[in-house]
C-alpha cells in the first residue's frame, strides 16, 4: 500500500470506569499520541444523550485542548449538528480556532438531532424542512463572503481576513453532492451508522462524479474521507466475539455498525476499501474502551502502516 494513505481518528467520548474529568485527560493523552504516531485528524463526535459519565456533548470546548496540545495533526467535530446552533456562534468558534491553532481546524457539518427531546423542543423547529441547507447556506455566506457582510451589515468574524476552517459534509450517502459543489465542502461517508451501513454500495462513480463536478466548479479538487468503526482483538475471533458483544448491548437499527479486525487485517482490509471506495484517506472510530489498549491500538495501526515515516 503506498504511503499517501491517511488515517484519522473518531474519538465518541466513552470510557470504561472512570469520570467524566477523568475521561477528558484520557482523551487528551490519547490525541497526543495519535499525533505523535502519524494519524492526520482526531475528529471528536457531538451527542445529546442521557449518560451522566460522558466527558462531552458539544466537542468545541475539548477541540481546543486537544489543538493546544499538539502540533501536527488536524483537529475537529463529527460532526457540529448545526441545525441545534445560530450559524454566526457556529462561524465564529471554528474561524477563530482556524487561526489559533495554524490552520488545523475542521468543521464537519451533521444533519442529526440530539437524542433528547428536551432539544427538539426547546432549540430548533423541527417542522422546517428547510432548515439544514438554510443554516449551510448562510455558514457559507459568513465564511466566504467577509467584505460584503461587513460592508451591509457592519459583521465582523475575528480575524477579519483571516484563514477559513476546512468544512466537511457528513454523510451516509452521497446524496447531497450538488449541495457538497455548490457550498465548497469536502464530504466524510459513514459505513458504521445503521444495520446497512457495510451492504451498501460502494459508489466510487458518485464519488469521482462529485469530485469532477467540484473541480469544475471550485477550480481544487475537494478532500474526501470513509468513516467506519472497527473493534481490535489479537485474533479475529476475539475480534468477533466483542463486535458480538457490542452488537447484543445495542441491537437497533441505529447502532453503529462495527468491523471484527485484527492489525494485520485491517491493512488488507482498508487496502481493498480504498480501491472499491475511491478514496485515500479513512478516519477511524476504534470501539475499545479501556484508554491504555486503545493507545496501545494506535502504536500497532502507525507501525503496521508506516505513518510516520510517511509524514
């Protein structure tokens, strides 16, 4: 496998016995190696749910901690589910992170809804079908368009002219590439959210599709990544056994989805997806939950992947 080949990490937030502060400093820890070891992003996901442990629910906060301290790797949510947020909060956080931290910053943009209805209620109305590319619409408008929002409107987004996040679609499917083109952003496809998720289609045409169309329209051509979880065990049936596990504790339809692998194994495997996928780069969500083995996980993934010496 050639050495262009990325690799990110998905951090959820869970750890096994420990505190909500405790699981903060874990995380840091765990950032920090993966930018020692070569890995080109640590996205941290945004979830509203009723777990009294959970270190985050909105990850801007810990995006800043984890930016601060490293120093190479690139930092961001998967994803910001913007439909809860005033897109002007939205702009300014993530431009101001861009230009804290050299450049570093992504903003991956998710159309889910919090899982407590308390949210549907109180933050958004749900009953406006337009609402996600109306909000896409104007984080493109304050992003892109500084002279003239600040020459009509007086807006000002710290640093005037300065450095714009890379901002990332989210996604299932590549259903939404028109709106991918037509608002500049690089697209992120799931194959661990849904009990489909690994029998859907590849669609490497849609993508290289998207890809042109983006190029013809924007004058570069876009990223692109693939975001699936995957479950480590010394041999594969281990690794079976706890994907099993895992599965039983969360059989909905919704459940994220994960992949039985052994380090040796997910090099050939994430060899055939790049070739089936079209893509180069795949961010990772490793469903272990004890911080050491995960870190121990990221040591054996760089070595077997040579992503040091690739950088």
């Amino acid at each position: 496998m050639s050495s262009d080949l990325k690799l990110g990490i998905l951090e959820w937030g869970f750890r096994l016995n420990t505190d909500s502060l405790t699981a903060v400093q874990q995380i840091l820890d765990y950032a920090e190696t993966a930018d020692k070891l070569g890995f080109s992003r640590f996205w941290l996901t945004e979830h509203h749910n009723p777990n009294k442990i959970a270190p985050f629910t909105n990850p801007d906060i810990l995006i800043a901690l984890v930016a601060g301290s490293t120093n190479y790797i690139r930092v961001g949510s998967a994803g910001t589910l913007f439909k809860m947020y005033d897109p002007y909060h939205v702009v300014t956080n993530y431009k101001s992170l861009n230009n804290l931290f050299s450049d570093r910053i992504d903003l991956g943009l998710a159309k889910g809804d919090p899982g407590s209805r308390y949210f549907h209620d109180k933050l958004y109305d749900r009953n406006n079908k337009n609402i996600s590319i109306e909000k896409i619409q104007k984080i493109y408008d304050l992003f892109y368009n500084e002279k003239a929002n600040f020459e009509a409107h007086e807006v000002v987004i710290p640093p005037y002219g300065g450095s714009i996040p890379q901002i990332w679609y989210l996604s299932k499917s590549y259903d939404s590439i028109e709106i991918a083109i037509q608002y500049k952003l690089n697209i992120c496809r799931s194959i661990m959210h849904g009990k489909d998720a690994l029998l859907a289609d590849y669609k490497k045409d849609e993508l290289l599709n998207y890809k042109k169309l983006f190029f013809n329209n924007n004058g570069y051509m876009p990223e692109v990544s693939l975001a699936l979880a995957i479950v480590v065990g010394d041999s594969m049936e281990r690794a079976e056994l706890k994907c099993d596990s895992l599965n039983r504790q969360d059989p909905s339809a919704n459940s994220i989805q994960p992949i039985p692998v052994t380090i040796d194994s997910l090099f050939e495997l994430l060899g055939k997806f790049r070739n089936s996928y079209g893509v180069d780069e795949f961010i990772l969500y490793d469903m272990e939950d004890e911080n050491l083995k995960k870190i121990d996980n990221l040591h054996q993934i760089s070595n077997v992947f040579s992503l040091i010496a690739a950088q």
